[in-house]
C-alpha cells in the first residue's frame, strides 16, 4: 500500500473537470487511512466499497469543512510566494455541496483500488506474466516485491504532487523559487515549527530491535515515527487555523462597534 501522503497523486488528471472539487478528492483519498487510528477492524472496513461510502464519506466531508474554514487564515500567514500562490485559490468560488461529495467519494476509492492493487501484489502480479521470472528473482534476494512496488508508488506520488505544487507556484507568481529573501525570518519559523517537532518525534520514538534487518527499520521509521509526526502535526495545524478564524471573525464583530 503506497504511503498515504502519496495517494492524492491519483487524482491530480481528474482537475481539469471542472465541476469536480480537487481539494475534496484530494482528502477523499486520505481518509480510508484515518481508520488506523481507531482500534479493531475499522481499518478493514474502511478500505472496503461500503466502508467508502459509511466511513470515508462522512470523516471526509469533516475533514473539508474543517480545510474549507482553516485555509484562508492558514495561507495568510504563509511566507511569499507560497501565500501569493495560495491565497487565490482559496479565495475561489465553492462548488456545491453535491460536488464535494461526490469528489470526496471519488478519492476514497481511488485510495481504496490503489491499494487493493498493490496490497501484496494480489490483484497486480498475477497479470504480469512476462515479468514472472523477474519478480521470483527478486524475491529470492529477500526483498518483497510488494514492498518495493510500495517504494516505488509512494516515491512517484510524492514526487509528483510536490512537482505539480511547483509548476502552481511557477504559474501564479512567475517564479520557480520556493524562498522570498525579504521574508527570510517566516520562512525560516515555518522551516522550524515542521522541522523541530519531526526531530524531537524521531529521537524519542528511535527505538530500534537488534536484529531488525534494515527493511524492517525502513517500514518502522515509516508506520512509526511518521505517523506520529504527521497526527500530531495535522492537529496543531487544525488548532492554528481554528484559533486564526476565531480572532478574524470577534475582529470583524467588533469592526461595526468602532
């Protein structure tokens, strides 16, 4: 199963229909995943056809009111030429509640084939025939073909998804550059406030077996400090821009008193 953060990729050609909300499918394709953090076999259900629609539709229409009230307060704050790349997008007019429905139905599954695909190869080897003696070697040097089909998925998403927002930055100010100089010191907060907590995370969570082999850690690093580093992470975001819309909404209360 390719790496959470990567599954959006899926969904990037689907934005040129317009009727569509990418940001929707985009969370849509994360939320079979917020099944792991509720004990039993949720996770199991979550990444079933019904489960999309009993689970992952509700959790993800949460997750886009909650993105829908943030972004703006979020991107406000963001260094140049993020903020300039950003702002206006959030500023766009909403499609309907229809639309997002659907759109967040639509990653969903598309998070749930994927893997049904990759999980253990039992949907994607069988029909590689001419790959067969390929695969079987590789698997005879101890790697699991699975495992490194979920390297190679989550590299290829992760890198696209970083190139696209790249090419949107490139569009919307003219610039490849991600650091505007004149914001060097918010630039650097941002850097710090991601930065810290993963280390901090990552040196409290390091507590390697002895005789865990070097894939093991890989997949322990990933599943483990990773996760931890990305809830944590969501929820202090979560926190920042809810504080950030509370003080822009009493501000704009008080305005017709002064």
């Amino acid at each position: 199963m390719p790496f959470p953060l990567a599954h959006p990729a899926v969904v990037l050609p689907l934005r040129k229909i317009q009727w569509l909300s990418l940001s929707a499918m985009m969370l849509g394709c994360l939320t079979p995943d917020v099944s792991y953090a509720f004990r039993g076999g949720l996770s199991r259900f979550a990444h079933t056809l019904p489960g999309s629609v009993l689970f992952c539709l509700p959790v993800g229409l949460l997750g886009y009111w909650l993105f829908r009230t943030i972004r703006e307060p979020l991107a406000a704050l963001l260094p140049a030429p993020h903020r300039q790349a950003l702002l206006p997008l959030c500023r766009r007019r909403e499609h309907t509640w229809p639309a997002i429905i659907v759109s967040v139905w639509i990653g969903a599954c598309s998070h749930i084939l994927l893997d049904a695909l990759t999980r253990e190869s039992q949907m994607l080897v069988p029909h590689l025939v001419g790959m067969r003696n390929e695969i079987a070697a590789i698997e005879r040097e101890g790697f699991r073909f699975s495992r490194l089909l979920w390297y190679a998925l989550s590299a290829a998403g992760l890198g696209t998804l970083l190139l696209s927002y790249a090419i949107l930055i490139r569009n919307q100010t003219g610039r490849w550059s991600w650091v505007d100089r004149r914001e060097s010191l918010r630039t650097a907060a941002w850097v710090a406030a991601f930065l810290l907590p993963f280390l901090v995370i990552a040196f409290v969570g390091w507590n390697p077996g002895r005789h865990w082999s070097w894939r093991y850690h890989v997949h322990h690093f990933v599943y483990g400090t990773v996760t931890v580093y990305l809830v944590v992470m969501g929820c202090s975001i979560g926190l920042l821009g809810l504080t950030l819309r509370l003080r822009q909404a009493l501000s704009l209360r008080r305005a017709p008193e002064d």
